[in-house]
C-alpha cells in the first residue's frame, strides 16, 4: 500500500516533493538544489523545515552537502523506475485520420458513473476552489444584472484580457490584451487556428503520439497529418521535423510544448527557440498548445515558443479547462499575425463565449487567490503522478514502459509488445475501469500496445484499479 500516512510532518512533505523533483529530472544527478534560504521562500517554510528535509534526502542517499557549497543530487537514481519509452518513430508519409469512432466511445465512457475514470483526461474538481467559483458566479448574477447575459464579441471581456496579458509574462511572453482572443476552451482556440491557416488536404505536422482532441479537429477540417518522432521528455525532433518539412508541403505545425498530452514531455527553452526559428525560415505557422503550462512540478513555469516569435506566426493557445474548470468552458488564443482573420472566424462560427463564465474567471484571477490554488494544486498533481508510477511499477508486468512527466496530470504507459491497448480497453471496462488506449493517439495506430492514464484523482480505489489492470495485462500478455 502506497498511499502516504494521514499525517505527514512539513518537512517529510518538502522531503518527498524534493524526492519527486529529483526521481522526475527536474534536479539530475550532481546538479545543485536551492539553497536552504532560497528553498524555504519557494516553499513557504522555515529555514529550519528546510535543514530537516535536506537531512531526511541525505539519510536517504538522494543528496549529499558539499562544504560552502550547498546541497547536490547525489547519485544516478533511475535505478528501480520502469525505463521509458523510447522516442516514436511514425510512419514517414503523410496520413489521413478516422479515429471519430474510437474517440466517441471514449467520450460516452468517460462520462458513466459507475466506471474509475483513468481515461479522460478530467481534473482533479478541488473543493475549495468550486466553492469560490460559486460564489463569485453567485454574486456575478446579483450584481451585474443583465451586462451578465448580453454578447460579449470578439476579441472578449477586456477584464479577462488584461489578466491573461499580465500573466504571460511569466511565460516570457510580451502580450497586450488586444493581442488575445477568449474562446470556448482550447479545443475551439485550435479549431479556429486550423480555420484560419489549413484547407482541406493540407498536410500538418503532428507530434507523435498526439492529444486526440487535436487529432479530431485535424479530422474534422479534412487534413492530412505527418507524425513526427518524439522524445518522451524532450518533445518533438527538431531534425525530423526539419527533413519532414524539405520533403513535404507541411502547411502547420502543432505542439504541447509543455507537459505534452499524453507523454509529459517538455521542450527546453532553446528547442522552442529553434523550433520558432526553423519554422520563421519557412514561413510555417506554429499552433502551440499550452493548455497544462501552470501545472509544473518544478520551481519554474516553462517558457512557451511564442517567447521567440518575431514573425507573429506562432498562435499560443491555452485554456482555464485543467487548472481551474472545464466546465465554464473558457479558453484563450494569441493569434499573431492571423489575428483579424481569427476574430472573424470567431464571430462568425460562434458569436461569443459565454459572459458569466469570463466574468467568473477574470474575477477568480484579480482576486489574486489563481496562485494560491495553483501552487495547490502542482502539490496535488505531482503526488499523484508519483503515486501512480509506483503502483504501475508494482502492478504491471516486466517489460512495462512508463514516462516521467514534470507537470499534468497523466502517465504513458507502453505495455509489452503482444499487448492489444483496445482489447486491453474492453477487458477493463467490464471490469469497472476505464483507459485511453494508445490507438486514439495517432493516425496510423502505431500505440497499438500504449495506453494513457490519469492520476489526477489518484486514491485508494484508483490503486485497487491500477492492480485489476495490471492482472490483466498479464493475462493477455501469457495470451
Ligand atoms: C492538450 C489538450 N488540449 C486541449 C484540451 C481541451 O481543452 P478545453 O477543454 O479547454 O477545450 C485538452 C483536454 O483534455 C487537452 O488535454
């Protein structure tokens, strides 16, 4: 049983944090961790909590202090995780997608009750923040009467703007709130990028394995995807790509350029700034999909492309649906240069996202209480994943591949090799679970043998489930 005791002391807590931060990369071996002043403002303790983490990391073997230089990871300590899986390596010409049906019936089963929800990839509802929302909503709707129900057209509540504007910064983004378009959550922002860049048959360049969500919309528009190898923690391959783009007439390129969906992977900040200027070169519009970028398990919010665009080709998008509710539906989109044609298309096809739900967000976010609940939340989402791994490790049959993602919230996990996910994904649902098997992740079905899990609501019963899957990964591994 993995599940942590009820009551864990600060500095056990700070520990295993650290612990999770090492076994994940985000500290590799050798390299120096915060000092302890720098340690405790990052995480809100004293200096003493601090020492007495550090101690615990040290008895544990993780760290060693070095004299008047401060704390180091200290040895190689992958040994015991499952390995990775390897970087993809898709088919080399370009495809057409019919996943509408696989993904349908992903839909309809991620929305039964009855069922452990490891499939979807549906966040973790906190509480406390329903709550507020509530409230705020409440209010809204006493307060602004009927500004509350009227259109708000394109561009979007300017409030709402001004705070998404603010907070790019963090993200090495230099945006104005004119720069921004509100949307009805990221899936209509990447529906609106492809409107304006693709026609039907152009050929998109894809990470490989792909979120299916964008999947589908590339489907809908009627293109052709090039699935380009990807690393599972550095992203996508610059190289092929590169070659992909000398031998084909690529029209777009779409990442998620932070904690990818499904691998985790993150691209460093020079690889974004290589991509941006490779894709520059060409003239290529990026689509750049951040929807997880807040949910880090580091110190640090990543950077996005959109950092080292020039050109205004990169279209940033994110959206409100994993960190604070998909529900309201609100999402957002720096189109850069394809900005007029957006708005329109925006106007055109949808009118306006709904008020109450901007209204909602922009005054979650001037309350000042968004950071709070992040920072909340990564604590959450990084136990999580840690827990999830370990009992994967436990539970699934050698051969098991698992990522290690630094931020989100699922896991990909490549089963051995006779190992059909769809079959897998039968099997399970008639015992009470529910996956995303890997088919739904490229047009090609080349993660015939992957599934992706999501450990955001990871408990006892999540657990139980994790040991039902894995007795059956085994069974159909024997055959
Ligand atoms: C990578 C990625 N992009 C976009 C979306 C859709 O976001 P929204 O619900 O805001 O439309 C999801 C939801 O699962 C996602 O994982």
């Amino acid at each position: 049983m993995t599940l942590k005791p009820q009551k864990t002391l600060r500095y056990q807590e700070l520990a295993e944090r650290c612990a999770e931060l090492i076994r994940h990369g985000t500290y590799p071996m050798g390299e120096r961790l915060p000092s302890v002043r720098q340690a405790s403002l990052q995480h809100g303790v004293s200096i003493s909590t601090v020492l007495q983490a550090y101690s615990l990391l040290e008895s544990q073997g993780l760290i060693e202090a070095r004299p008047q230089s401060g704390y180091y990871v200290r040895a190689e300590v992958d040994e015991g995780l499952l390995p990775e899986p390897e970087t993809s390596s898709p088919r080399r010409d370009p495809s057409a997608i019919s996943l509408h049906e696989l993904v349908m019936m992903l839909m309809h089963d991620s929305a039964n009750p009855n069922l452990v929800q490891l499939g979807a990839a549906l966040p973790n509802l906190d509480t406390l923040l329903t709550q507020k929302i509530n409230r705020i909503i409440a209010n809204i709707a006493r307060t602004k009467g009927q500004d509350a129900h009227q259109y708000i057209f394109p561009p979007g509540l300017e409030a709402l703007r001004v705070q998404i504007a603010r907070r790019a910064v963090n993200t090495g983004c230099n945006l104005f709130p004119s720069d921004i378009l509100i949307t009805s959550g990221g899936i209509e922002a990447i529906d609106l990028c492809l409107h304006a860049v693709c026609r039907p048959g152009d050929i998109v360049a894809i990470e490989s394995p792909s979120y299916f969500g964008t999947l589908q919309a590339l489907e809908v528009h009627g293109l052709r995807v090039l699935e380009i190898p990807t690393h599972p923690r550095e992203g996508i391959s610059l190289d092929a790509l590169e070659f992909a783009i000398d031998h084909n007439p690529i029209r777009a390129v779409i990442v998620i350029s932070n904690f990818n969906n499904p691998l985790g992977s993150v691209m460093s900040d020079e690889k974004k700034e290589a991509l941006v200027n490779l894709l520059s070169r060409h003239d290529i519009p990026l689509i750049e999909n951040d929807v997880s970028g807040e949910i880090y398990f580091g110190d640090k919010r990543p950077m996005v492309c959109k950092a080292f665009d020039t050109k205004g080709l990169v279209m940033l998008l994110s959206s409100f649906s994993k960190d604070i509710s998909p529900g309201l539906r609100v999402g957002w989109l720096a189109p850069g240069r394809y900005r007029s044609e957006v708005e329109w298309l925006k106007f055109t096809l949808n009118s306006s996202s709904p008020t109450l739900s901007q209204m909602a967000i922009a005054e979650f976010l001037e309350s000042g209480s968004y950071d709070q609940h992040l920072r909340r939340i990564r604590r959450e989402y990084a136990r999580n994943v840690s827990l999830m791994s370990d009992s994967v490790m436990r539970y699934f049959p050698e051969g098991t591949r698992l990522t290690r993602p630094s931020g989100g919230f699922v896991l990909w996990v490549q089963l051995p090799e006779n190992v059909d996910s769809l079959h897998l994904y039968k099997i399970a649902l008639q015992g009470g679970i529910t996956l995303a098997p890997g088919h739904v992740f490229s047009a090609t079905y080349q993660f015939s043998n992957f599934i992706r899990l999501n450990a955001a609501m990871f408990n006892y019963s999540t657990e139980r489930a994790i040991e039902r899957l894995g007795v059956m990964v085994k069974g159909l591994e024997r055959g």
